[in-house]
C-alpha cells in the first residue's frame, strides 16, 4: 500500500495537524511504503517573505521529526523539490470545471472571513489533486474536513483518464474486471481517524492557522499556558454540570487524555462540582504529557542541526548533481582535470601510474598563478594523488599493500603505540591513516588538519582539498557517533563497523538494510563533523567569510533498495548508473556569502563542472580541452548551454550479472586482478585491465533520462533507457552518447580492407548494426533496432 499526504508549511504547526494527520503518519509509515511531503507551494498562498518561507519549511521537517516519523521508514521531501507536481497542476486544470473550485469549502471560507481571493487560493484544490495523483497513491491519511479534497481528486483523475486514456471505463478504473484500460492517474481513498478527525480551537471553530486559535506543538510555555486558560467556555457555575456540547475544553480533553482518565473526567464533568480553571490546567498537563518527549527531541535536533546544514545558509546547494564515475581516484581525476573518465585514463581503483594520462589540472592553475596548493586525505588504499593532480603539497599516508594488512588490525589498545610520533617513526604509515580504523582517531586528525589548514592559510592565496574518507568500508564511528542510529538489539560487533557480506541474489547478509543504513548514517555524522571541525577553524581565525568554499561528495552509495533478494549485502558504489550510486552533494559558498545568488539550484550539474567554476570564480586561466562547463550562470540564476552527464561503471566487488543478467561476466573478483609493483604499490594488471573496461556500461544522462549500454554475454550491446524515454529530447540524448563513445578509447576499432580486426569484435565505421545494438525503454519489447549513426 503506498501511503501518501502533506502539511503546509505556511505556520507553526498545531496540535489540529497533529491529531488530524501527522499522528496517523508517523503509524501508517510501519504499515506501507510512505510519502509525506511539506506543502511548500501551497504555502506561498500567505508566505510571501523568502526567508520566512525558508524557515517555516525547515520548522515543518524538524516537526516530523520530533513526532517519530523515520527517514528509514517513510520518504520526507518539500513539494517543491518534485517538478513534475507543477506539470500535472496545469494539465489537471485543463479538465477542472471552475463551478467545482467555486463550491471548494477552502475558498468559500476564505472569502467569508473577508479575504480578497487571488488564483492561487481559488486553483489551491487542482494543486493539491497534483499533490495527490502524480504518486498514485493508494491511502491518504488527511483529517475529516479535507474528505473534499478527495473526492475531488478522484473525480478530476476520472475526467483525466476518460480525456486521455482510449478505452478507459469510469466503472472499471484499474480494468480488473472487464478488460478495459487501466487510468493514468489511480483513484485515491482518503484514510480519516475517525476519533479525531478535526480538532477544535480555543475559540471553538476548527483549529486553523489562518484563524489564529491554535495550540502550537512547539510554541513557547509562556504562550501556551495563556491559550490553554483563554479556552472558550461558557458561565455555567462551579458546582453545576457542564454541557458536552459545543465545549471545546471537553473535546480537546476527551482528545488528549488517555480513555481510562478521560472517564474520571468525563465523569465529575458531567456531575459538576469542579471549575473550568481546574480543567484547563489537567488538559496543560495532559499536553505536556503527550507532547513532552517530542518537544525533546526537537530540542536535541535543534542543538545539533549538523554542519552541513549550517553551511548551507551560506551557500547554493545544487540539488541535482552527478559524478561521471561513483569510484573515489577516477571521479578524482575527473574532478581535477574537468574531462571525462575516458580522457583521463583513470577508470577504475588502483588504476597504474603508466595509465594515467597527463593533463592539466585545476590545482596547476593554482599553483602557476602563485597560490599555496595542499591536499590532504586520511586513507590512501584506494586514493593517492602524485605530483600529476597538481598540488604541490600532499598530506596524505604512503600508499601500498601494508595499508591493505593494517585494515585488519582492529585493537583499539594498539593505538597507545601506533598512532603517535614514535609509531610512526616506526611505521609511517600508523600515524592519521585511517586504514587502522580500530585505532585511528578522526576527530583528532581533524583538529590537526585545521591546524595545518589556518597556517598554510595565513601565508597567502590557498587551494586546500580535503578528502574525507570516514563513511568507507571497513567503517568504524568512534564517540558519540557510534550506536546512535544502530538498533541496540543488533549484535556489538554489528554496532561497531562495517562486515563483508558476498552481494550474491538469495544468499542474505547476516544483517538487514535497515542496520547497514544506519552504520552509514553514524558515519556520516562523523564525516559531517570533520568538516564542521575545518569550517569552525577558518571562522575563528577570520578565513571563513572571504573563502570560496565547494563541499562535495565523489559518489553515492546503494543499499540494494531495489532488491529485497540481497537485503544484509554489502553496499557498493561504481556498479550501477543511476541516481544512488552517482547522485551526489555540492554546494558552492562564493567569497562573502551567498549574497543574491539563489539558495539552491535544480539544473544538472556534472563533477567535471567544478574546476572550470573554481577557475572562473577566481579570475584564473580555463583548462583547455575540458568536458565541463563553468557552472557560474546557474549562480546568477541565468542558463547554461546543453550539458548532459556521460557515466560509466567503475570496478567493484560486484559482479554486473547480479544485477544485468546475461551481462558480459566480466572480470574475475579475486587477488589475481592486481600485481604488485616492487616497492609495494599495488595496481591493475594489464590483463584486468583489458577486461574493466569491456565490462564497463556506459551511459547518458540529462536530468530526464538515463541512456545506458551494457555489454552482453553474447557480445552483443544491450541497450536500455529509464524515464522520459520518447521524443526529440530522448533521440537528441541518445545520439550524444553515440557521439561520446565513438570517441572513447576502448571503441577505437581497426579497418582491415573494409572487415572487422579480430582482436576487436566490435564492426568499425560510424553505424551500429541491427544486431549489435537492442534498445530498451518501458512499453517496448526487447528486439533489434534500427541502425544508428555514430557521428563522424
């Protein structure tokens, strides 16, 4: 059953939300797949202010929050960050009566208490149809006096489907029963707590922001106690019966009181003998009682809003941004060098120093116009950077195989030794290297690093990149963040770091998704604090306002969501194109602050963008031949050129038939893959090599579709489309990912008097036979295609 339903976040929120909705979603989020969104558009009907309409959508998802409801379990998520809500509003409205928006009870209210309606108020039930259908839900928890809105909702879903359906039967909406077409948009039923369906306010009409006689979940105990004891209540005497009926009092009691208490006070209320003052006060204990632990938690939330929170009130988040390759060193290579995975010859992990093709780097221009150019990073098994990244200062552990055999020393005592300067005289690679996860300490490097990061900044112009590594594999959160998201009933050693678990269909995990997103999340808290720990040094020493600040993440992380048959394996990166394993953070904070450029940004934005926005945002030279493009326009809050993301795969632990069966198997997972160099290096073999990126799927993304070739077991091409996968927008797509691989390196093919090499099985020349080529979007069946131009 998908669960579905919103608040406005156009106020602070009252005990009415509570008990009229928000109560029935924090119980149904165990009982379906839920989403629960703050109404941020409908609020503009009477926020008008920015920064207020900021603030109060913040305050609405602290208060889902505080109540109970589970990120873990339901889906929370600000209307507006949907796009497509818009897109419905408008066609929906196309088949919406007007007399049924002008018997709406909202606008009728509205006018009545003397507002002047504008659109948006007398449009309000088309949007919130929008709301409703665009997620085909099944169950809409809302409060007795919305039921309209329902069957508004189901009657325009109707009007939509007969308009827009051939074949549609208003008597047969799903087509179960006698063949018919099923309806675009599903025909939702509202889920009404009947106990509680609408709650009064003190004044006695309907609790209601816009009537200004709320109880606020939240609001200051000098208020409420003042609204409590200004309760509407007649003039009946001490010691007579009080009525039932149109009493307030006694309906917010009969609300809040568990039933056993309630009769207590149902009983005297109706025998009289007490006052409405001692009412008030029982019904001010009850909503301590009630809401007490809630007010808690959003204390401790409040305390502790993280510190990318905070540094996104300075900077443009980019909402939708993407890496070309969800691996640390490739998507590292293209984030220096603004060109492609296949430019840069970094394709994978561990790839060898021989492969790596020389380019200039952003961190060069740095360096050549005068600037001090430090990176730093804490685990270098899987990232290194040499002298070909441009920094001329690298703080990071030596790299090889040793670090590979420390991972395996997990004893925190061992730490006493090792993680100090005589250790690391010893061994250099101990010290602030976070491969000895059971001994190193990160918010100590952290501390140290900032130190570092304040000197190196008082000597001059400084490029400083840090590479947080903390949420990795094998992942130990050290104090406070450990066990703060884990189940206390999952075994310690469950609670303490991440377990290998073979991502193998039907062979589970000894542990579930739930627990290994929760690891993640302490993980995160504590990578989240590192930064925090760098942010608060350049503030203190007086760097922070005058910094050009990007905070950014090289890849996502998949939990397998998508497949209950691998719940308990472990999560990967690299081994999927799509929106968990490349979507990832960026936010840009300008020298001075945000300023007038926009508080976040829906256009895609691609890794590879990042150096050339450095370089224009700091009046230096661009790179040449560059895949990315500066993202300073969309900081202007004007357009950009055409942009789309080229991806592809990386090398994990996963093998691509678990999750494309029939796929090219691939490489072998095991040690053989690597050699190792002799000074301790460990790197690709050629034959691995070879085989990486033969394996590779590569794709196409523009933000509504995912094109995406993956190469198959017969040697054929498979390939398959996701999203908006018709029209122009869809062929223009398709046809840039034919010109982008006709250029990788892998695709070159030799003409031999007009045949095939036989090295290289794939046909040369600029068109794709049928039978090398099968395109798959939904509604399609899987077959040969047409030929396609290759560009050229």
């Amino acid at each position: 059953m998908r669960i579905l339903s919103g608040v406005q976040s156009s106020g602070r929120l009252h005990i009415g939300n509570y008990y009229g909705a928000m109560r029935q979603f924090v119980q149904l989020q165990d009982q379906g797949e839920a989403y629960y969104f703050i109404a941020n558009y409908h609020a503009l009907n009477t926020v008008r202010e920015p920064k207020l309409a900021q603030e109060l959508t913040r305050e609405a998802a602290l208060t889902y929050l505080s109540l109970g409801l589970d990120p873990k379990k339901a889906v929370l998520f600000r209307q507006s960050d949907v796009k497509e809500v818009a897109e419905l509003y408008w066609i929906l409205g196309t088949v919406v009566p007007q007399s049924n928006l002008e018997r709406a009870t909202s606008y009728k209210d509205k006018v009545a208490q003397g507002i002047s309606p504008d659109f948006g108020l007398f449009a309000y039930p088309v949007l919130m149809a929008a709301d409703i259908l665009l997620y085909s839900a099944d169950a809409v928890p809302v409060g007795k006096d919305q039921i309209q809105h329902i069957e508004f909702a189901r009657d325009w879903a109707v009007k939509f489907n007969t308009q827009y359906v051939p074949g549609y039967d208003p008597a047969d909406p799903e087509g179960k029963e006698r063949g018919h077409s099923p309806g675009l948009l599903k025909l939702p039923a509202a889920h009404i707590q009947e106990s509680a369906a609408t709650v009064p306010g003190i004044d006695g009409r309907k609790m209601s922001k816009s009537y200004g006689n709320t109880l606020e979940l939240f609001g200051e105990e000098k208020d409420l106690k003042k609204r409590i004891m200004s309760i509407k209540t007649d003039s009946t005497p001490v010691e007579a019966p009080k009525p039932t009926t149109d009493a307030p009092l006694y309906d917010l009691l009969k609300l809040m009181l568990p039933a056993s208490e309630f009769a207590e006070v149902d009983a005297t209320w109706r025998a009289g003998g007490k006052g409405y003052g001692d009412y008030k006060k029982k019904l001010l204990e009850a909503f301590h009682t009630t809401f007490g632990p809630a007010r808690q938690r959003r204390s401790e939330l409040l305390a502790d809003p993280g510190e990318l929170e905070r540094f996104l009130q300075d900077a443009t988040l980019f909402t939708r941004a993407y890496t070309p390759v969800a691996q640390t060193e490739p998507a590292w290579r293209s984030l220096l060098t603004a060109r492609w995975p296949y430019r840069t010859g970094v394709r994978y992990p561990l790839t060898s120093d021989a492969r790596v093709v020389l380019a200039p780097t952003f961190a060069d221009r740095y360096s050549e116009a005068g600037w001090r150019t430090v990176f730093a990073t804490d685990c270098s098994r899987f990232h290194f950077e040499g002298p070909a990244s441009g920094f001329t200062r690298r703080w990071q552990p030596p790299r090889g195989a040793l670090n590979f055999a420390l991972e395996k020393l997990r004893y925190r005592a061992l730490g006493l030794f090792a993680d100090n300067a005589v250790g690391a005289a010893w061994v250099p690679e101990f010290i602030d290297n976070r491969a000895l996860a059971g001994i190193h300490d990160p918010m100590g490097y952290a501390e140290r690093l900032s130190q570092g990061l304040v000197s190196e900044a008082s000597q001059g112009p400084l490029l400083f990149a840090f590479h947080a590594t903390a949420a990795h594999f094998p992942g130990d959160p050290v104090y406070p963040f450990y066990r703060r998201y884990v189940p206390p009933t999952e075994p310690l050693d469950r609670r303490l770091r991440m377990h290998f678990a073979p991502v193998t269909p039907g062979a589970k995990g000894a542990w579930n998704r739930e627990g290994s997103e929760g690891l993640y999340d302490e993980l995160l808290a504590q990578a989240d604090a590192q930064v925090g720990t760098l942010l608060d040094a350049l503030r203190s020493s007086g760097h922070y306002d005058d910094a050009l600040i990007v905070l950014l993440s090289d890849h996502g992380e998949s939990f397998h969501a998508d497949r209950p048959d691998l719940a308990g394996a472990t999560s990967v990166h690299g081994a999927r194109l799509g929106e968990e394993e490349n979507r990832i953070l960026l936010a840009v904070k300008p020298p001075g602050g945000r300023g007038l450029a926009p508080a976040q940004v829906d256009e895609l934005a691609r890794l590879v963008d990042v150096g050339p926005t450095l370089l224009e945002l700091s009046g230096l030279p661009a790179l040449p031949e560059a895949d990315g493009l500066s993202l300073t326009p969309l900081l202007r809050g004007e357009a950009r050129p055409y942009a789309p993301l080229y991806a592809e795969t990386g090398y994990t632990h996963v093998s691509p038939e678990v999750f494309d069966p029939g796929h090219w198997p691939g490489v072998p997972r095991t040690f053989d893959a690597y050699r190792l160099r002799p000074d301790g290096v460990v790197e690709m073999g050629e034959a691995a090599d070879a085989a990486v990126l033969r394996e590779k799927d590569a794709g196409a993304f523009d933000g509504e579709r995912w094109w995406v070739d993956r190469p198959q077991a017969d040697g054929t091409l498979r390939r398959t489309c996701s999203g908006e996968c018709e029209g122009p927008d869809a062929e223009a797509l398709a046809a840039w990912l034919d010109d982008v691989r006709e250029r990788t390196a892998e695709s070159a093919s030799r003409r031999v008097a007009g045949h095939v090499d036989d090295r290289n099985p794939r046909p040369p020349g600029n068109v794709r036979p049928p039978q090398r080529l099968l395109r798959v979007w939904p509604g399609q069946p899987e077959g040969a295609a047409h030929p396609q131009p290759r560009g050229g």
